[in-house]
C-alpha cells in the first residue's frame, strides 16, 4: 500500500472529506485530490501535519511501517501556517446526547460549524448556541434564534434582547413582542422612547387604547410632565394599566409602571 492510498483510508476512516481535510491543514481541495490520485505529493510540513492529525507516525504515513497505536484523541490536533488567516480550533467530546456531542467547539477564519449540546462556532446550533449565527433553546450570538432566550445584535426569541429583538419579550434598539421595551417599541403592551401598543403604550411619545406620555395619543390619554407623575396621579396611573392589564402575566403591569418612576 503506498502513501496515497494509506492517506485515502485515513481521511476515510477518520470521516472527513477532502474539503474539510484541506480545511484543517490551510491548503486547497484540489491539493489533497492529487495527493491522493498520486499526481503530487505532500511537503514535509504538511507530511508532520498530516501524521499530527492522524495520530500515526511518519514512518507508518510514508513508509507503511507499522507504529504503536494510541487512542484518538478527544481533542484535535490543528495545523497553523504561516498564513494565519487559516486558523482553525475544533475540540468535540466523545461523550453524546441524542446523537449530538455534549460539547462542540468549532472557531476559525471560516464559516466553520459547531453542532451540539452546548455549540460554540463561527455558526452554532445546540441547545446551548453562542456564535456569530446561533440557533438552540439558548441562543447568544450577532444573529440569533432561541426558542426560549435569544440575546444578540439581531434576535428572535420567546424572551428576547439585542439591538433589534423580536419576541414574547422583546428588548431592544427596535423591539417587536407581546411585550416590548425599547428606543422604537411595539407590541400589546410596550414601554420606551416611540411606543405604539395595541392595549397598553408607556413612553415619551407613545399611541395606543391607554397612552401614558409626554406625547401621548389614545382613546384613554394620561400626559406625564417634565417633573413626572407623583401622588395621586402616579397612583391613579398604576391602577388604569393594572386594570387594562387584567388577564395578563404579572410581569406586564409590573415592568410598565416601573416606567412611570
């Protein structure tokens, strides 16, 4: 057996194809296909990368000598050229849960892709998500999706806070939810800065059924001055959103009259 048909079965048994193969060493698709069509063969460097990675000796890589096996290892060994913009970092336990890794780290120059229970990556999805892109039950990331928490520069998620949020509970720059804080908010009940609700608006310039501002436009309207509500008139405030609240979480009331203070 010569050293392309032995780099063949390694890739092979290793799982990996040839893109990601060349991936992890910094080099071309179209390097490793002639490697192992025989038409080239590697350096030295990417030789020791190669026996690194595989976890064989370079006698055995070259020669077909046979050397001590060792167990694979839980971490992989990762090749840095010189060029450093081919970094790359992948580690991924062996242990698993519904067939996914309990931990998959995957972080490079690329979009490289983790997948797991808890996925850290370039893009992520787990049921714990953080990367540039992540999707899981928690997601952290520029852009995000979390079924129930999501936090990022642009999110979507049951409760939901970044720069642009969409959610249940939405927080954000722009936030759209069911409840809604932000600079620009909306929602059926929502408190900030521009506020549009369908039941419930608390802010500076605010429009809904029950408008609470200091611009304010609704069927029901209470102004708030400069100096803002006190007494009686921050009580009878409190009351008109906890009865316009009735049938909502406890949340609701709760976080829109912190707005009032």
């Amino acid at each position: 057996m010569d050293l392309q048909q032995r780099l063949f079965d390694l890739r092979r048994q290793a799982g990996l194809s040839q893109e990601e193969l060349a991936g992890l060493l910094g080099v071309t698709r179209q390097a490793v296909q002639k490697w192992e069509a025989g038409t080239s063969r590697p350096d030295m460097d990417n030789l020791v990368s190669l026996a690194d990675y595989f976890n064989v000796s370079l006698d055995l890589l070259v020669l077909g000598k046979q050397a001590d096996p060792s167990p694979a290892p839980t971490i992989i060994n990762n090749y840095y050229p010189e060029d450093h913009r081919h970094w790359h970092y992948e580690y991924k336990s062996q242990r698993t849960l519904f067939g996914l890794p309990l931990v998959h780290i995957n972080l490079g120059f690329r979009d490289h892709w983790a997948r797991g229970i808890l996925a850290i990556g370039n893009i992520a999805t787990g049921l714990f998500a953080l990367g540039g892109v992540s999707v899981g039950l928690f997601a952290l990331g520029g852009v995000s999706l979390g079924l129930l928490l999501a936090l990022g520069g642009v999110c979507l998620g049951c409760v939901s806070a970044g720069g642009v949020a969409f959610g249940l509970l939405a927080w954000g720059g722009l936030s759209i939810g069911v409840l809604s804080v932000g600079g620009v908010s909306m929602g059926i009940y929502a408190a900030g800065g521009v506020v549009a609700a369908a039941k419930v608006a608390v802010g500076h310039v605010v429009t809904a059924p029950l408008a609470i501002g200091a611009v304010a436009d609704g069927a029901t309207v209470i102004q708030i001055p400069f100096a803002g509500l006190k007494g009686a008139d921050l009580a009878a405030a409190c009351s008109a959103i906890e009865a316009a609240c009735q049938g909502a979480p406890g949340i609701v009331p709760w976080l829109l009259e912190a707005f009032l203070m």
